[in-house]
C-alpha cells in the first residue's frame, strides 16, 4: 500500500500511528502541502478532496479520511486492538477521538486559516485567537471526561492504546505547532507524553517525517 503523507499534516499523523502500531509495511509518497502541491491535478486525482492523507491499497482502491484509514488498519490487523471490545467502551473512545478529529482539527487545516485569512480579513492574532479557542475548548471537554472517567487508564481509556489516544496525541501536537499553553490540561498533556515514549508514537513524530524543519 501506498500512504500519501506529509510531515505537518496532523490527520496524517494518525494514520501513520496505526500503521506503526500495527507494524504494517508500506510506501510513502510525500505531497509538499505546505507548498500546495495536494491541490495539483496529479494529487487530486488520489484523492478528489485534495486533503491528506490517502492510502492507495494493492488493488488501487484509495481510502481517505483518517479515521475511516485507521478503522481500516485495526480490521485488516486486529492486534493490537485499537477500540475496546465492549459497546460502551467503542463509543467512549470515539467520542473522545471525535472532539479532535470532528471538531477542533477541521478548524485549523491550512484552508479553514486560508479563507479566514483572505476573505474574511481575519489578521495574524485573530487567527491565533481563532486556533486557541478551537484547542482550548476541545482539550477542555477531553480533560473533563478523561479526569472524571473511571474507564480513563494509562491512557484516554484503560492501559492499552486506542484510536482516543492517536487523536489525543494530534490533538496536543497541534497545541505545540499553535503554540497554545496545554498546562491547564494536566490529565492530557500526561498522558500525551507517555504515548510519545511508545515507539509507534515517537517515530511517527511530525518533526522526525521527510521535509520537516530540522
Ligand atoms: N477530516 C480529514 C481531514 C483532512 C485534512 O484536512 N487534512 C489536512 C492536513 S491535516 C489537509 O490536507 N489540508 C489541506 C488544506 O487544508 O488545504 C481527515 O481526518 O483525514
């Protein structure tokens, strides 16, 4: 299979953890985002979205949207398991997964920030006050539920990974790319880090992908 990726693209992130996680082999072919290559015709015709990621299976059938990408991975490989057997427990780990991936992230991809930019006339520090308050409140319902939950564990929900945790790490990485305080969010940001002290989390790091800034 082959992952369309890039090092700054948080939804890629996610992907790219289950594919660690999973110890999935596959290709990877960069789309310069930053430079708005995704939006060429030759990325377009992977993904009409024009969006990161794709993930372009052995029989050129393209998958896209991360989160239908990592539900992809955790049936192809079950182990580790990435949502917990149990109803309940599936749609915990979902909603928490779904505050980041449903509704902060959407808020901050480069188009979102582009439009508010340039047809809205939104300056420099309406835009940090537009990307704080879509982090802030979103970690702010994670942190409640995570610190009030029994089900929380080591991790967002008991001691093994779930998809909650690829979207809580994606989530406090864009915190670091935004510069946004997390400290008000100490359930979070601990267990942030002790995801980021798993192998699959530290290689799949942004700042260590091809292209990234050094
Ligand atoms: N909900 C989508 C989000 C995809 C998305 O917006 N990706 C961003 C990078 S994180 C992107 O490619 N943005 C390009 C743009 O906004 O122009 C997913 O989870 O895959």
């Amino acid at each position: 299979m082959n992952f369309y990726s890039n090092w700054r693209s948080l939804a890629a992130y996610r992907a790219r953890v289950a594919l660690a996680l999973k110890g999935i082999s596959h290709d990877v072919t960069e789309v310069d985002m930053l430079g708005g290559a995704h939006l060429l015709p030759e990325f377009r015709a992977v993904n009409p979205q024009a969006v990161l990621p794709a993930l372009v299976l052995d029989d050129g059938r393209v998958l896209f949207q991360s989160m239908a990408i990592v539900e992809y991975l955790d049936e192809i490989v079950p182990a580790p398991p990435l949502l917990p057997a149990d109803p309940a427990g599936r749609a915990r780990v979902r909603g928490l997964a779904l505050i980041h991936a449903a509704d902060s992230h959407p808020l901050l991809v480069p188009r979102v920030r582009q439009y508010l930019q340039k047809d809205a006339a939104f300056d420099d520090s309406a835009i940090q006050r537009w990307v704080t308050r879509a982090l802030t409140t979103g970690l702010q319902a994670i942190e409640v539920n995570l610190a009030s939950s029994p089900d929380t564990g080591l991790y967002c929900h008991g001691d093994q990974v779930t998809l909650a945790d690829l979207c809580l790490s994606s989530h406090l990485l864009a915190m670091m790319f935004f510069k946004v305080d997390a400290s008000a969010y100490p359930v979070a940001v601990t267990i942030h880090e002790r995801l980021q002290a798993l192998p699959a989390f530290a290689v799949s790091h942004p700042l260590k992908q091809p292209g990234a800034p050094g």
